[in-house]
C-alpha cells in the first residue's frame, strides 16, 4: 500500500537523550515535512525538505535535527537541547510548492519523557 | 505573515444537526485552502480543498466555499453523525517561491451525542 510510515508509535525517552523518529513515504513526493502538536496548540512546522540533501527550518527548530539524504525518508531527532519534546509528532509528504498540491500525513509519532 | 483563524471549541452538537465551524484567513496572495479531519489518536486526514476563489470542496457530506471578499473557508454540514466525531483543522497552503508549507488553526473539536 502506499502511504506514509512513522516508527515507532509510542517512544519514551530519558532526560538528556536524542531519539530518531522515522518516517519513510513511497508516494514519490518531492517534500516532506515534520510538524508538532500540542494540545489546544495545533500544529506547528519544525522542519520541511523540499528536495534532497536540502531542508529548511520551520518555526520552531530549535533543539531538532534531520536529514534527507533519500526521497523516501526524513527521520527527525529529538535532541537534548529540546527543552519540552513531550508531544505528538507528525510527517507529512507532497508534491512540494505548487499551491493546490494536496499534503498528506502519517499516523503521528507519541514522544513522552521521563 | 500568513495565518488562519478558526472558531474554538469544543463543539457540541446531537446527531443529525448542521455544523459550521468558521474558518477566516489572513494571506498576502491567493493560497489554497484546506480542511483536514483528526481521529483521537491518529494523524490528519484531508477532507477536502479549494485551490482558487468562489470554489467548493466536498466530501463525504461535508463543503466549503472559498470566499477571497471575506477571506473565509467556513466548513459545513447539513446532518452530523456520531462518527464524525474528531477535531478539524482549516489550513492554508503558504507558497514561498521556492518554498511552502501548511499553516494550520488551532483546531475545533467536534463532539456528536447520539
């Protein structure tokens, strides 16, 4: 089926960790995005990649890394200096910057820490 | 900078009463506008989209009518079911040039009572 995968579902991490969370698409978009979601806050834009080997900052950056060193995949690492990362996480992919291009999103990603 | 503003909740309503959740948005061009649909616990769904003014999106009973005089994209439906049930978020589609992503509002929550 194509689609949009995230891993894991659910992921718990220490004080002080980076953890990676993956998200692989076969869908042949161009772009990919991740964004964040608090409650009662929406979604907000972390980072977005529109080709490979290039990706670009989104709102709130800070204390986030990723890499889009293949079409089909953008994993994003929650690092350290994250000072809140206990949210929901999701990837989107699409056609890239043309308007009316629809974008589509995975399952989402649960981070906690503890 | 682009933005969407869409009424809070959460909506309460009995099954088969008329939604509207309110959408306006403020962009410097003509951006395409979105509806997504979120189930608890589950990543976003497109509902349906209109990529130039005065057109209207459909789906699965639900419309919106992109309105450039009153930058609006309220979302309707005539008769609500239990199972639509979720949170809606109203986006539009930013188009750098070179770059685009999703700006989302807040979300609207949706509850229908049997």
């Amino acid at each position: 089926d194509g689609g949009i995968t995230q891993s894991p579902k659910y992921l718990f991490r220490k004080e002080g960790q980076n953890v990676t969370l993956s998200c692989e698409q076969n869908l042949n978009h161009d772009a990919m995005y991740w964004y964040r979601q608090d409650p009662g806050q929406g979604l907000r834009l972390i980072y977005y990649s529109q080709i490979v080997n290039d990706f670009q900052k989104g709102d709130i950056a800070e204390g986030y890394s990723v890499s889009r060193e293949k079409k089909e995949s953008f994993p994003l690492t929650v690092t350290s200096a994250q000072k809140n990362p206990t949210a929901f996480y999701l990837c989107a992919s699409g056609f890239g910057v043309i308007s009316g291009n629809t974008i589509y999103f995975g399952e989402g990603s649960w981070l906690t820490v503890v | 900078g682009d933005s969407v503003t869409q009424m809070e909740g959460p909506v309460t309503l009995s099954e088969e009463a008329f939604l509207t959740i309110n959408c306006t948005y403020t962009a410097t061009g003509y951006p395409s506008l979105f509806w997504y649909v979120q189930y608890p616990g589950e990543g976003l769904q497109l509902l349906l989209k209109a990529t130039k003014a005065d057109d209207k999106g459909s789906n699965k009973g639900f419309e919106a009518t992109y309105r450039k005089e009153t930058t609006s994209f309220h979302l309707e439906k005539g008769s609500v079911q239990v199972s639509d049930s979720a949170v809606y978020f109203c986006a539009l589609f930013f188009d750098g040039g070179s770059q685009g992503n999703l700006i989302f509002g807040k979300g609207t929550k949706l509850s229908v009572k049997p």
